[in-house]
C-alpha cells in the first residue's frame, strides 16, 4: 500500500530539478514532497478512483448531458473548444492584426478599434477558423489587454463604476483593491455542474474580495478578505491556467469572491496565454503554491491542451454579472462560455442582503448582451429562504420572456453563512430570516414554477441538487 502512493505521489522537486524549462511535452507531475504527509491518512480506494478519473478523460463529449438538446444547442461550441476541435476565442484574437498604435492611442480611439475589429473576429469564430500567423505588429488581444489597463486608471470593470485610479492606489474603490490581484486557491473543481467538471474537473481559480456583499456568501472566507490567498502576477496567473490545462481540466474557470474586479489581471494572463507562453520552472513553482490538490496525480499531458499545436482551453466567466458593459464588450472576445449568477429579484432585496444598488438593471442588462450577441452560457440561481415571491419568481418570469432557451440552474444549497450563520461570530440579527436553509416545500415550488414556464432547467439542475427532490417524487 505504501508503495502505490509513493509511486504516486514522488517529490514535484524531482521534476524540477532540471533547469530547462517546462514544456508542453512534459510527461509528469506529481505532488510535491510535503504533500505526502497531508495524504498518508488516505486510503488507496482514494488514488485508485482519482486514477480512473483520469483515464475517463477524454470521454467528456460523450456524457449523458450532451443528449439534452437544449445543453448541447446553446454549449455547442464551448464543448467543441474543450475538446479541442475547435481553437478557443484568445487564439482568434491573436491572429488578428490591430491598425493603430496602442500606446499612443487614446482610449476612445482604442474602443473604436475594437468595435471595428469585431466582425471580423466574429467571422472567423464563427467558422471556427484557424488563426492566421501572429500579426508582426499588435493583435486583438493585445488591444484586450491594453484597454484592461486603461480601464484599470479609471476603475469601471464592474458597476459600482468608482472611477478611481487603481495604477496609483491613493483611493479605495468598492472592492478594496488596487493593482494587485490574489488567488485564494486553484484546483480541478468536482462540485460545478456536469457541463463544466465533466470527469476531470473545471479547472477553477477563486480570486479574493467581491464587488457585491451578499449576507450569505457561500465562499465568504474569500470573498470578505482581500487579503486572503496568493499575490499572483500575469505570469502565475498564467501558469496556473497552464497546469490545470495540461493536467486535463475542460475549462478555465474564473470566479472569486468575483473575478470583474481582476479584470485587468486576468485578461493580461490571457494575453500571455495566447503569445505561446509556458511557465519556467520558477514561475511553476510560485503558482504551485496556491494549488489545492497538488497532493493528487494528475499526469501532464501535452494533448489535452493544444490545438494545431497551441495551446487551448475554453475560458469560463464564472461571476455575479454586476458588471459595466465596457468590461463585457472586452470579455466577449475572450470568454468561450460564461455562467453568470442571477440572485436578487427586481425590488430591494439586493441592497438588503448585499448592499447593492441597481442590481436588477444591470444583471439584466449584461444577459442581454451576451444572449443577442448568441453566447454560450447557462444561468445559476439560488433558491433563497422566504425568497420564492420576490427573487424566484420574478427571475424565472423574466428569463422565460426574453430568453426562455437558456438551460437555468435552479440551486437548492442556500446554507447560511457569515453573517446570516448564528454559529459565526459575525452574525447579524437583522439577517435571522436567512438563518435557515430553504425547506423542500420552497425548492419544489421553484421547480413547479420554471416547468410552468416551460423552461429549460431540469437537466442541469437536476444531476446536482443536494435535497434530491424531482417534481413528482
Ligand atoms: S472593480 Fe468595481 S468596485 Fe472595484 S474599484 Fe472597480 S468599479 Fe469599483
């Protein structure tokens, strides 16, 4: 027994030792020395199931989802790019040229190119066409990644728009932040829907802090401190999306705390991403730090992400949508699916339990952008206690009038949390009405109301309730 999981799980230094660089061609990986001490607890049934996961990947587009005709309709494409048969939108974007000097032109001039570039680039994503040769001069995505950092002097990723200089970090906007940006942790994420864990895991990295302050954060630890986790820099962020890549997860999925307001970050490592960048052994090492599941084995493996010899990976937004529509005309180009939240109800819930203004008009807004422009995506909403008349209902009614064939998430693991949790030394009186799961009654209804609506939920809510409950059970 002790023998398999040393064979397992040998030092990562020894794959480090070399001084070349990682490549693509990396045969392994394995976790490093210290993690052995958090694994001896564990059982051998424990590294013979992760063994098998890792064979069964591969065999994603053959999953039992892909059959609902709604899921496969509107993910299509997404699924084609995480199997690699298709080259993912920052490929695209790479290979095509931008007419103006980037440094030297104004940030009016710069949307406008981006609006001129547009069309071709969705041309070309829309035959799934292979990008040309890298520009000599500057491509598309490096026009994303410009005006990630303009925007960034004069803060309006999200919707708060603090118009505060982040470059300098004089003044504080909503978020906390400044230039930098955390990774509390990154891992092959098992708990996502099927659509986007598959066999082998989404490949998920949670920033620190949020731009909104749900009472009830699920993964508040992280999104209440924005001092949580690792500093990464463009570069690790870069590596981390690399390794989880090449370890075989279906997509990158980027999410917090919320990951609007890491837009600059992110969009920057992206950028990297389609330059043909590989991470050194130096660069390996830092974004291991925040890897939560380095103590299992997962085999690097240059053909789970690349495509006609690059690499690719199908970028996931993964956010609470309260987002300017600047920040999502510069993701279009980048994100190939996005699984946007959709909490609050059109009156004042969201500034009750979140302390956020204008919510509903701007949640709204963003899904219509990204659904008149045909995107890939589905929607998640969470049933909440006591929350069916003013949230459930009037979110449900309103995708089903104005985009009733998206697939919806209708989520039953409200728990309470921070400040609605009465055993957490932050809890608030005011919130005693969250402190309570919803009751299967609540969850039924909300289900016997989205198939009234007719809309498409069951299947990707279904495969992952908590409760267990069917309409008609
Ligand atoms: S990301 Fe949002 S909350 Fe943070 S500074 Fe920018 S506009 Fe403000």
């Amino acid at each position: 027994m002790a023998g398999i999981k040393t064979s397992l799980l040998s030092p990562l230094k020894q794959i480090f030792e070399s001084a070349e660089p990682l490549s693509a061609q990396q045969t392994s990986y394995r976790g490093e020395a210290a993690a052995l001490d958090a694994a001896q607890g564990a059982g051998v049934h424990f590294f013979t199931d992760l063994r098998r996961r890792r064979r069964a990947i591969g065999a994603f587009e053959r999953l039992w989802i892909w059959k609902d005709t709604a899921v496969a309709g509107r993910l299509g494409r997404y699924l084609e790019v995480a199997e690699n048969r298709a080259p993912a939108k920052f490929l695209i974007a790479a290979g095509i040229p931008v007419g103006l000097p980037l440094d030297e032109a104004g940030e009016d001039a710069l949307w406008a190119e981006l609006d001129r570039l547009t069309p071709e680039f969705l041309a070309r994503h829309a035959k799934g066409e292979a990008p040309g040769p890298r520009p000599e001069g500057p491509s598309l995505l490096d026009l994303c990644r410009e005006l990630g950092q303009r925007m960034l002097a004069h803060c309006n990723f999200c919707a708060w728009d603090c118009r505060i200089d982040r470059t300098i970090g004089a003044k504080f906007g909503t978020c906390k932040l400044v230039r930098g940006s955390r990774v509390s942790t990154y891992f092959h994420h098992l708990g996502e829907e099927l659509i986007f864990r598959g066999l082998a895991g989404s490949g998920t990295i949670f920033f620190t802090s949020c731009n909104m302050r749900c009472a009830f954060c699920q993964n508040g630890d992280i999104s209440t401190d924005k001092d949580n986790g690792q500093a990464v820099s463009a570069r690790t962020l870069a590596a981390m999306a690399w390794i989880l890549r090449m370890e075989g997860c279906h997509n990158i999925n980027w999410v917090g705390g919320d990951p609007t307001i890491h837009l600059h970050t992110i969009v920057d490592a992206i950028g990297l991403l389609g330059q043909g960048f590989q991470p050194t052994r130096e660069v390996a090492v830092r974004a291991l730090d925040a890897k939560a599941d380095r103590v299992f084995s997962f085999e690097l493996d240059s053909g789970a992400g690349t495509w006609e010899g690059a690499f690719n990976v199908p970028m996931l937004w993964n956010s609470n949508f309260f987002m300017t529509g600047e920040a999502t005309r510069l993701l279009r180009l980048l994100m190939d699916v996005w699984l946007p939240d959709f909490k609050f109800g059109p009156g004042r819930c969201a500034i009750t339990l979140a302390r956020t203004p204008r919510y509903w008009e701007t949640v709204t807004a963003n899904l219509a952008l990204i659904h008149g422009w045909g995107e890939p995506f589905t929607i998640r909403h969470l049933v909440m206690p006591g929350h069916l008349e003013c949230c459930t209902y009037p979110i449900l009614d309103w995708i089903a009038e104005i985009m009733p064939d998206v697939p919806v998430n209708i989520m039953d693991q409200y728990r309470p949390e921070i400040y609605t949790d009465p055993g957490s030394p932050k809890y608030m009186e005011r919130y005693a009405p969250m402190a309570r799961r919803p009751t299967p009654g609540e969850v039924r209804a909300a289900y016997h109301y989205a198939r009234g609506l007719g809309l498409e939920f069951e299947a990707v809510t279904h495969e992952k309730n908590t409760m267990g409950l069917r309409l008609g059970l």
